[in-house]
C-alpha cells in the first residue's frame, strides 16, 4: 500500500492566500494520484475560526480529490474516502466549541483522527494501522501520550501520526517539548506536523513533511515544498514535491557603510536573484544586518526594490556605528566580570566625553552612581 502524507497546508493564510489554495490543491491532487490512502499533519487551515471563502475553497478541493479516482481501501470496514487528518495548534478550540477539522469530518469530507486509532484495508487484505494524536499544548503532551497508551498492533503497519513541537527537530529545543524519545515505541513510521520546515530522521523513522506554503519567511524555508509517499511493503517513502513559488533568503552584512552604498548592494543583490528564470513570481526576503557610517541614522534608509517579477520584502536590522561601539563595550566588560557601577562610570564618562586624565570627575560620578542607590533624592537635590 502507498500512503500519502501531506504536511501542514494553512490553508487561508492571509499574505499568501492564494498560494496556500494553490499548492494544498496541488498537495492533496498529487496525493490522490500516486498512494491508496491520505494522512494530514494538522493545520489544514491557518485559523481556528475560517471564514466562508476559505471554507469554500478547501470542500472545493477536497470534493475534486475524493472524485479524483476510485478509491480502493476501506477505512475501519467501510468505504470512505481514505482523507485521515487531525487537528493542528491553528485549529485548536475550546473543549466545548466544535473546530474545523471536526465540522469537514461531519460532512464526510475527510476523517477527523484526533486521539484514535484507524484501519485501512487494501483489496488484498494489506492493513495500515494510523494511530493519531491531535495537537495539545506541549507541557500536557506526554501526559496525553500515556493516557492514550497507542500500541502497535499485529498484521498491521502502524503509523504514529502526531501534531507537536518535537525537541530534536527544532532549534533551542525546550526540555517541556517532546523528544523522540517520548514517542510510543515500536511503530514503522512517525509522521509530525507543526514544523514548518521539511525534515527526514531515518534513525527514529520520522517524517516532517513541513507546510506546504510560506509562513515565517524564514531562511529554513527555502527548501523543496511537497508531499511524502510511504511504501508499507518495502518500509520506504520518498519526496515529491508540489508546484510552488520560490522562496529567496538573503542576509547582507554591512560594516560601518553609507546609505547610498547599502542601497547599491541591495538593488544588485535583487538584479542578481531576478537574472534567474523561475517558473513562478518569487518570494524575496532580505534581511540587512551590520552598522552603517558614524552620524547616521539606520532608520533614514529608504529603499524602494518593488519590482513586477517578484514580492520582495526588506528588513532592516542595521544598527548605528555609535550603538554597536556600545554593545561591544558593554560585553567586553561583562566578559572581564567588571562591576554594575565601574560599567555605568564607563559608559556615562564615555557621553560626557571624559578621558582617562579626567580623574576627579571619574571619582565624582561613581560617588553619584553609588549615592544614587543609596538615596535617590539627595542626587536629584545635588543634581
């Protein structure tokens, strides 16, 4: 049997609104076309509450991908269309509220695996056992994971279909986070949603699909957008990837530079991206980091790269040469362990324009530092 797994679609996601519909029909078309059955990692939709549009659109596609061929699986006994999804962290409700993933599963659209367990049986009597846990809040996860107690079951490929921030796949990983290690044992493949970039964990038998749309226009986001196919005889999956817009990250690197010659550097860098053919408009972010000139405000810089051929967007994190004086000041003396009050001497001396031969006032001001928190009335008085 050939299962396909879709990653987060975040379907409705305003800036890219039309991406999203595009690429998660593209997602799910692709899926239908070359597996038996579907399984989906959560945030099918980017809101808890979507509105009609969105609504619209996604029982538009899923109707064309059930009518799309004849399915010839059952899902525990019955003929249903083989869609198996479960709820994301962007569709999670309150207890007492139905949410989305629930509401299409109602219509017959998809099925709504939070917290169970299904089977699908192919024509020859092949079954794939999806275990499923819908997303909940990461400090409760491996409590969930104990009460729910998924184990594999015989004469079936099992399947551990989760919706989590999981430790080892993402960066500054929080101990209150799941690790592969807290994952139910002995299943044939662990499929996680919920991060957004694509990865594959041979070792633990883990998939991250990613989400099949831009979100965080970050530089991890660069890679191949797509759906996985797991071969359940031969133990196996590949890649295949969707039609989707390309995502260009550049980070620029300035030291102690003008306006005019960081305006220079980004319009080439921009040239240099567009000299390229691409299939479909680019997304372009470009993200300036470093020091411009003494004297010059970072915030004066305005830059106009609009361009036809692609949505480019600019963040400007550059500091001035002054404040980066200062930040490298302030860390060399934490590094040499130096007093809270030697530091705050340093520091106001250095905007009085105080040198070294300037003993007296040195003495006078660490006077004031100290009567400052002693008694801050008698300083505002002295003052």
């Amino acid at each position: 049997m050939i299962i396909g797994i879709i990653g987060d679609t975040h379907f409705g996601i305003s800036k890219w609104y039309e991406d999203s519909i595009r690429q998660g029909r593209d997602a799910f078309l692709k899926a239908a076309q070359f597996s038996d059955a579907i399984i989906m990692t959560g945030d099918l939709f980017h809101s808890s509450k979507p509105n009609l549009n969105v609504l619209q659109d996604v029982v538009n596609i899923l109707f064309e991908t059930a009518k799309s061929k004849k399915w010839k699986v059952k899902v525990n006994g019955e003929n249903r269309v083989p869609i198996i999804v479960i709820h994301g962290n962007h569709e999670r409700q309150t207890r007492d509220n139905v949410n989305p993933i629930e509401f299409l599963s109602s219509l017959g659209l998809i099925i709504n695996a939070d917290d169970k367990v299904n089977i699908i049986e192919s024509e020859d009597g092949e079954k794939v056992a999806v275990h499923a846990m819908g997303d909940i809040m990461d400090d409760h996860a491996k409590e969930k994971l104990t009460e729910l107690n998924f184990k594999p079951i015989k004469e079936c490929t099992n399947i551990f279909l989760f919706h989590q921030s999981l430790r080892e796949a993402m960066y500054m990983g929080n101990k209150s986070w799941l690790s592969v290690k807290d994952l139910p044992e002995g299943f044939d493949l662990y499929v996680d949603g919920h991060i957004h970039n694509r990865k594959e964990f041979s070792d633990y038998r883990l998939l991250i699909p990613g989400s099949t749309v831009i979100t965080q226009l970050e530089e991890q986001e660069m890679n191949e957008k797509g759906i996985y196919l797991y071969d359940t005889v031969k133990r196996a999956y590949r890649f295949m990837a969707i039609d989707y817009r390309p995502f260009i990250f550049r980070r620029l690197l300035f030291n102690n530079e003008s306006l005019g010659d960081i305006e220079i550097k980004v319009k080439d860098e921009v040239k240099a991206i567009l000299s390229k053919d691409y299939k479909m408009k680019p997304i372009i972010r470009i993200v300036l980091e470093g020091s411009v000139k003494k004297g010059i405000n970072p915030r004066d810089l305005k830059i106009n790269v609009k361009d036809p051929n692609a949505d480019i967007i600019l963040k400007n994190n550059l500091e001035s040469q002054e404040l980066e004086n200062k930040i490298k000041m302030i860390r060399e003396l934490r590094e040499k362990k130096i007093p809270v009050r030697e530091m705050g001497v340093r520091i106001i001396a250095e905007k009085l324009g105080y040198s070294s031969s300037d003993s007296d006032k040195l003495i006078e001001l660490s006077e004031l530092l100290s009567k400052l928190e002693e008694n801050p009335d008698k300083v505002l008085d002295k003052l």
